[in-house]
C-alpha cells in the first residue's frame, strides 16, 4: 500500500515512474562512437515528468530547446534551420524515440530511431541512434550534478 501510495503521489506531481533521465548530462567523446565532423563538446539538460520530457541540447554553435508528450503521437519542432517530428515511448525503463528531420533549406529528409538508456546506478546516459545505411551512433553522458 505504501509503495502504491508513493507512485501514485510521484505521479500527481508530475514525476516520471521508473528511472528518472532528469539532470545535465554531459558528452563523453572518448567512450562514445561518433561520425567525423560530429559534435564533441555536447550537453544536454533534461527534465523528466510524468508524461513529458523536455530538453535542452547545448552545442559550442547554439542551444536547442524541446519538449516531447512520451503519448506515441508525432510531435513537431522547429530547431537550427530544421523541422523535427518526434515521436516517444517510455519501454522498459528506456526512452523510445522516432524521429524525422527536414532542413527547411532544401527540404532533404532523414528518419532514424534513437534508444536512451541508464546504467551505473543512473550515473550514465546512452543514446544509440541507429541511422539508415547503418550510420549508428552512440553518444555516452556523464551525469554532472
């Protein structure tokens, strides 16, 4: 009854069940796989409710700020000369992301699916974007507070 009791009173207040991916998470370059030319001095602050999670992508060139319901419908954005669409899911404890980018420059698309999981007690934050082609990518964070 207590644990129920907890749940339920994280989830009125608009906290995430499960594991929590809120906090500054910062770039690893050396423990992560990246393409040529790709961002190395990357952070990212999260906050993670209940039923949405909001982001902001900090780069040495600019910050992109979003927020995505984790509902499973598409969500669009416009950020850095591009429209995003974006779709969430929470699934076993990690975040579940399809998303499309079209620059809005030239209209040229690309689709990929991502996967953001926790490890180390939830010191550790991977995304593994998988890329048409095979051009997968996986970027570890530090968790910095």
């Amino acid at each position: 009854m207590v644990t129920f009791l907890a749940v339920a009173l994280m989830t009125l207040q608009g906290v995430a069940t499960g594991p929590s991916f809120s906090g500054i998470w910062v770039l690893d370059p050396v423990r992560s796989t990246l393409y040529p030319g790709g961002a190395r001095e990357l952070q990212l602050v999260i906050i993670d409710r209940a039923s949405t999670i909001q982001i902001t992508d900090r780069r040495q060139s600019r910050d992109d700020e979003y927020a995505v319901p984790s509902d499973g419908q598409p969500h669009q954005h416009t950020a850095s000369g591009a429209v995003y669409v974006r779709t969430l899911r929470r699934e076993n404890g990690a975040l579940s992301w399809q998303v499309t980018m079209t620059r809005v420059a030239d209209k040229a698309s690309i689709s990929y699916a991502e996967r953001w999981s926790l490890s180390d007690g939830g010191r550790t934050l991977t995304v593994y974007t998988a890329y048409p082609g095979g051009r997968d990518v996986v970027k570890v964070f530090a968790r910095k507070d």
